[in-house]
C-alpha cells in the first residue's frame, strides 16, 4: 500500500471541513478512524493517547487507518509538538487530516507537512479577533507590555502569540494599506522567524514590543 500522506482541510465551515474529510477516507476505503474532537483545546494528554493507540498496527493493513483532527488551531503549545512528531514519524499506514477554518490559525511547522485542501470562504474571526489583540498590546504602556510579555511560556506559545500578530497585521494592511502597517507585518515575521531560529524567546519579543508603534 502507498503511504499515506497528511491533509489540513482550511475555510468554509466545520461541517463543510468534515464531510471533505469524510470523503477523502471513503475514497481510500478507510474504516479505521481516530477521531480527536475537542470545545475547549486538544490536550497533550490527547495526543499521548493517539499516539499510544497508533502503535499498533491497523486493523486492515492494507486499508490502513485515519486520524481527524477537528480544528487544530486549538491543540495547546504541547499538544502541538507532540503531534508534530507524529506528522514526522507516522505510525504504520495512517492518513492524518486536520481541519481549521484559517490556515494562519494552525503553526508553520505543522502546516509545512500538510497537503492543504482549501474549500474557499475561509471564516474571518480568527483575524478580526487578532487584529483587536494586536490593537490591544499597541495601546499598552511599556510597563503592561512587559507584563503581558511575561505571560507568554515556551517558543511554541511565542510562535502561536507572533502568528496570530502576523494575522492582525495583515488585517490592518487589507483594510488600511500603508507603509506603516506593511512595516509592522514584516517586523512580527521578523521575530516570528528568529523564534523559530531559536533565538531567545524573550529577547526576540521584548525587541518586538519595544518597536511596536
């Protein structure tokens, strides 16, 4: 059997989103399905347990097995690094799909090992709410900067918080296009990527909240 690969299903709605995934895995003829399904966040706890169950080998080999992931833009900082590694290091013949409304929503990494399906219409929440947390931190006093800065964990945390930035950035771009706001956009990519680099996460956002406008 060829291996399978991994899919983010992005836009339209959560119905829409599954009934894609639904499809991919009739085409397949997948009976074999995993499905992690959360309200609130996908918990490292989670994916300890999909991954437990995933070492073992499917039912039917030769159909193989599915994970659906429901909207993976809420899996937390290491639920996120742990399942990346099971991105990196599939379990047998398994085909991962994972669903967000907005690309942008879902880490670099992850998304950089996805075939994405994008059903059109992606859901704009995500970046109206990123736009005002944006406008929220620009407002601050570098006191209360350095204290909302303090509040932010680990690098996959800090690489979520510049993401989601990036996102509100680019929503002041689209609705006010200026040199100022491309400025701003490519300054949080900037750090985004130095984060990614490993440069120190609180240097890196420290010389970002200081330049902010």
């Amino acid at each position: 059997m060829q291996t399978m690969h991994a899919y983010l299903i992005t836009g339209k709605n959560i119905t829409d989103r599954k009934q894609k995934f639904q499809s991919l895995v009739r085409e397949q003829n997948i009976k074999e399905i995993h499905e992690l399904i959360t309200d609130s966040k996908h918990t490292i706890e989670q994916i300890r347990n999909l991954k437990h169950k995933l070492s073992f080998s499917p039912q039917d080999p030769e159909a193989g097995r599915a994970v659906y992931l429901e909207e993976a833009q809420l899996l937390t900082p290491e639920a996120a690094n742990a399942f990346l590694k099971s991105l990196e290091e599939p379990s047998g013949q398994t085909l991962f799909v994972l669903t967000t409304p907005n690309r942008e929503q879902v880490l670099d990494t992850i998304r950089s090992r996805c075939q994405e399906i994008n059903l059109g219409n992606a859901i704009p929440e995500f970046q109206e709410t990123a736009g005002i947390k944006l406008k929220t931190i620009i407002k601050l006093t570098p006191a209360q900067r350095l204290d909302y800065l303090n509040k932010i964990g680990d690098r996959q945390e800090a690489l979520v918080f510049c993401t989601e930035l990036i996102a509100g950035a680019r929503l002041f771009l689209l609705k006010q296009p200026s040199r100022a706001h491309a400025e701003l956009a490519e300054k949080i990519e900037t750090t985004r990527l130095d984060i990614e680099n490993n440069v120190n996460v609180k240097l890196a956002l420290g010389d970002l909240f200081l330049n902010l406008p």
